[in-house]
C-alpha cells in the first residue's frame, strides 16, 4: 500500500509520489480537496505523471537530509532523473511555502524519451476543468483559484500527452494561485537549490541520538512536514481513507489534529532539539484550550475549528477498491475525556519549561490549568469511547483514568512552580483519587495487568505508556507483569502489536498499530530489558516502506504496510524509542 511512496511538502501542503506519479497531493490546504488523488482512484483521482517511455528500471531515493525526491529512469535508449520538490526557504525575513509544486527532468546519459500527463481534478474527482495554452503554460479552469503549469517542454506533447526526446534539462512547476511570473529555468534551479539548503540546515540544528541517527532523520523530516505552520497544528497523517487492512471498511480521514498525540509529539520535538516547531504547537494548543474555555473535543482541523461532517464521497473507488472513501471524521463528535491530561502535560511546558517563561501570564496559565482538572475531577469516572474511539459504546477505560492521573500529577506541579496552593492540593486529591480507580478497578491481579476498561479483562497497549508516564516504576514487579501480559495477550508476530484484540464496531482487527510496537521498545528498556528491546527496534526499522517512512498500521502475514500514510504518531514513536534506546554520547 505505502512501498515506495515519498512525501515532499513545505509546511503548507505536501504530496505522495511513487516512481514519477503525483499519488496524493492536496490544494491549497492538507485538509481541502485533493488535486491529485490516483491513490483513491486511478479514473477519477486525475493525473500527474513522468514517465520513461522504455525504462525498464526506476528507482526513487531522497537527497540525503532533505525532503526532495529525485527519481532515475533507466532503459534501453538511456537514462534520465527527476527532481519533486516543494519550495521552502527564508525570504524576507519569513518562510516562503507557496502552493507550488515543481519537477525538473534532467537527462544523463543515451538519448532517454518521456512521456508527460497533467490533468488536475478537483472536489475529489467531481470536477474536471477545462484547459487551454498560452505561450509557455498550460492553465486549468474551475478551480476555487488560478492553476497553472508553466513549463519549457513542448505545450502540445503536455496536452496530448505524446513521448517526446529529452535532449535537456526540462522544467514544470504547478501552482495554485499566484503563478510563477519570473523567468521558469532560472527561478526552478535557484528553489532547488534554496530548498535542499534550508533541509540541510534544518537537519544540521536537529539533535540526533548516538545509534539510530538516519532512521531518526527520516522520522524528522516526517514530523516537520505534518506541522501546518500557518496555526502550528500538527496533522496526523497526510491521507484519508486508506484501510487499515483490506476489506475492514476502517477507512478514516486523518487530515486533523489529535490532541491525544500532542504530549509525545512534544517529546519527539524536546528530543530533537526544535523548540520553535513546539511553540508553534504549543501555541496551538493553548488557542484551543482558552477558546473551548476547558470543554475540550478529541481532534480538531488544523484552523482550530471543532466541525468536520464524516461524509462517505460514493463516487470514488477507494484504494484498491477499498470502500467506503470518507472525509471528515466522526471522532470530532466523541467525548474522550483522555484529552483532559493530555493536554495539562502538553500545555505544562509552556509554564515549567523556561525557555518560554514569559509566553503566557501568570494568571492565564493558572486558570488555563485550573479548568484542565476541573474537567478532570468532573469527568474521572466518566465513560467515555477511549483512546482508539469506539462509535457505539462508552466505558471508563484504564488509558483514560491513566491520563486523569498523569494530568493531575502534572497540574500539581504547575501550580506549586505558580504559587497557588489551593489549585496544588485539589490536583493532588484528583491524582489520589484517580490512582485509587487505577489501582482497584482498573488493575487485574490474574492477569497481572491494568485493564482496558475497569472491571473487563480485555488489554489494550495504549496501558503500556503507564511505564512511560511513571505509575509503575521500573523494579514495581507490577511493571514487569504488566508489559509482558500485553505482550504476550496483543503480540501477533514476534513484537509487533495490535491495539487490542476485543471486537469493535468494525469487528476484530488483524493489523498491527505500528506505534505500539514503539512504545512497547521503549517499555522493555525502561525496565532494563535492553537487548529484548533492540531486538523488536532493530526488527521494526527493517518494516519500513523503501524510504523510511511508516503507515498506520502493519499487516503481521506480509509485514506490508497499511492504514494512512505517513502517520506522525509511527514517527514520533520511532524517535522517542531511538532516543530511549541508544548510547548516550558521553
């Protein structure tokens, strides 16, 4: 489903592509339609394809520490390569990240023959515009704004789509909006140029671990490109409704942000040394926290707005015939009171950490947390659809009442770093009491593990982070009996792990959740167990797609990846367990 797929972006929109296909690619926003879409639909998902005419051989590879793709063509008549990118690069003091994507051919050896195909669609797949030519473009008409492909190869081979010889380096660049009014050779050669200097500083001020430093790399370069720079959201992948495994009908739109992922993402972020793309979440964050004054949703869009419909879009084929094809996500209207602690432990930063003493007012931090444990203390034993966003049933799940304790714990921090007493002792009686419900309901001593919902066998791994968070620590026995009854219970091939294995709304899942297997290593090594933990994170990186990226999900019979792509929470699970798992540098 993934292999070999790359995804190119500037922080303001990103693309998939696969050995010269425009796979997915959205305008003008991650979350609008999409423009290019063949991963949902080769009839009505439109087109923007480089091809060798003969090529025999085609390989994809990234320029090393950067987000540009180039792609080689080889065959009988010779050879040529292809430069995708999106251009990012400082201008005037501020980031420039324009809706513009640009693909340079370069012949390199023989005489190599392509083929170019450029047909935009758009209200995913809906509309098809009309074109027409002018001197040296090609422009594309019933779009929301101007798109335009403006280029030095031969209009006519571009709008009937013919081979053509590539005696020199040939330029397309596409854009939304404004077009590309400066010279096309000079202004794509200098973007290239520009941006693969901006990748390359930007990974120079990236703190790396001692083992694991490529892999780590790629997983950064990832993460940046999910963070919508504009609000400082974070998306949680750039697709929709690949499924988690064929024929489950678990086809989601992940084009939102997931408060649920915010605090380990920060980790990823503090681990990796980027403050400023933390404050730029952290901000985001805090928008929301003051905005909802305390009542907070489970995901949002990457404008803050809390309404995303789930539609299913009948019309189009899904991947692999993959139905149904939605956008929008009912996770929007669950209750998932998690997101309470959650968010105390990510917006705590911004009060504990110094670096960004001053952001926030004493005041304002105060009853930014206040309201966070007063939903807590309201909601402690609250049902709720959990962390993996059950649709037909609510229970007090143990991740849930995990996130209560953690959160309050947290809250009585702040408050002391602030001063308020009050707000000191009622987060501690909130962590008491949430520690009590962990403790007697939502512990198994048969099992020997905490629950996934109080007063039901069933395990679930998201439980493994109480390791991480410290509710267990390290030489508890309980901790020990505690990972390997997960493992052992949810462990379908060697280590890697599902959710869970209870029946859902969709049935019983058979797809591994490539994250839980990330915090699974992390446990392992937290608990000592070193070589166990190498062993299944060595394993993992062997999994990924060709380019070093990860999905959603794995599929344990092929080890083939699934689900939507590229997932943030698979890379900041790869980055916090390298981080936990090497040598120290000293």
């Amino acid at each position: 489903m993934a292999y070999g797929l790359g995804i190119i972006g500037n922080c303001s929109f990103s693309a998939l592509l696969r050995e010269g296909s425009v796979e997915w690619m959205c305008w003008p926003r991650p979350d609008s339609s999409f423009v290019f879409g063949p991963l949902l639909d080769r009839e009505r998902g439109g087109a923007f394809v480089v091809e060798g005419v003969d090529a025999t051989d085609v390989r994809q590879e990234y320029i090393e520490n950067t987000n540009v793709l180039r792609t080689i063509f080889s065959g009988p008549g010779g050879a040529f390569e292809l430069y995708d990118f999106a251009p990012r690069f400082l201008l005037y003091d501020r980031y420039y990240k324009p809706p513009m994507l640009i693909r340079v051919m370069r012949p390199l050896s023989g005489e190599p023959r392509a083929v170019v195909r450029c047909r935009p669609v758009y209200d995913y797949g809906l509309v098809e515009p009309t074109s027409w030519s002018a001197s040296n473009h090609v422009e594309y008409r019933g779009f929301p704004a101007p798109v335009r492909l403006t280029t030095n190869v031969p209009l006519a081979y571009i709008e009937d789509e013919r081979p053509f010889l590539l005696e020199r380096d040939r330029h397309l660049v596409l854009t939304w909006g404004q077009p590309l009014e400066a010279g096309l050779e000079d202004t794509a050669e200098r973007f290239l140029e520009r941006t693969l200097d901006y990748w390359r500083r930007w990974v120079k001020g990236t703190r790396v671990p001692r083992d694991y430093q490529g892999e780590v790399i790629r997983s950064a370069l990832a993460l940046k490109l999910h963070q919508y720079e504009d609000t400082g959201a974070l998306l949680a992948a750039t697709t929709t409704s690949l499924p988690e495994h064929p024929g489950s009908e678990r086809t989601w739109d992940y084009r939102y942000c997931w408060l649920r992922d915010a605090y380990f993402t920060l980790n990823a972020f503090e681990r990796l040394g980027h403050s400023e793309e933390m404050e730029r979440f952290l901000e985001y964050l805090r928008n929301l926290a003051e905005e909802q004054e305390g009542v907070l949703g489970p995901v949002y869009r990457i404008n803050g707005s809390s309404e995303a419909p789930e539609r299913e879009l009948d019309h189009l084929a899904g991947y692999n015939g993959g139905k149904p094809v939605r956008v929008g996500n009912q996770a929007f209207e669950h209750v998932q009171n998690d997101v309470y602690g959650e968010m105390v432990l990510a917006v705590s930063r911004l009060f504990l950490d110094q670096r960004f003493v001053g952001a926030v007012p004493p005041r304002t931090a105060l009853d930014t947390v206040e309201g966070l444990v007063s939903q807590i203390d309201a909601r402690l034993e609250e049902p709720d659809a959990g962390p993996w966003e059950f649709r037909e049933r609510s229970r007090l799940h143990g991740f849930t009442v995990l996130m209560h304790w953690a959160g309050s714990r947290r809250a009585v921090e702040v408050a002391e770093a602030l001063g308020a007493e009050e707000l000191a002792a009622k987060a501690r009686d909130v962590e008491r009491r949430a520690a009590e419900l962990l403790e007697t309901r939502c512990w198994n001593d048969e099992i020997g593990a905490l629950t996934q919902v109080a007063g039901e066998p069933q395990l679930d791994a998201a439980n493994l982070l109480a390791v991480h968070l410290g509710f267990f620590e390290p030489d508890d026995p309980r901790a020990t009996s505690h990972v390997d009854a997960i493992r052992t219970a949810l462990s379908v091939d060697g280590g890697l792990l599902r959710r869970y294995t209870a029946p859902d709304d969709f049935g019983e899942t058979e797809a591994a959740f490539t994250v839980c297997s990330f915090w699974l290593v992390e446990a392992l090594t937290i608990l000592g167990r070193t070589d166990e933990a190498r062993e299944l994170f060595e394993r993992l990186l062997t999994l990924h797609n060709g380019l070093g990226l990860y999905s959603e999900d794995i599929l344990p019979d092929t080890h083939e990846q699934s689900g939507n792509f590229p997932q943030t929470y698979s890379h900041v699970g790869l980055i916090n367990a390298a981080f936990r798992l090497s040598r120290r540098w000293d």
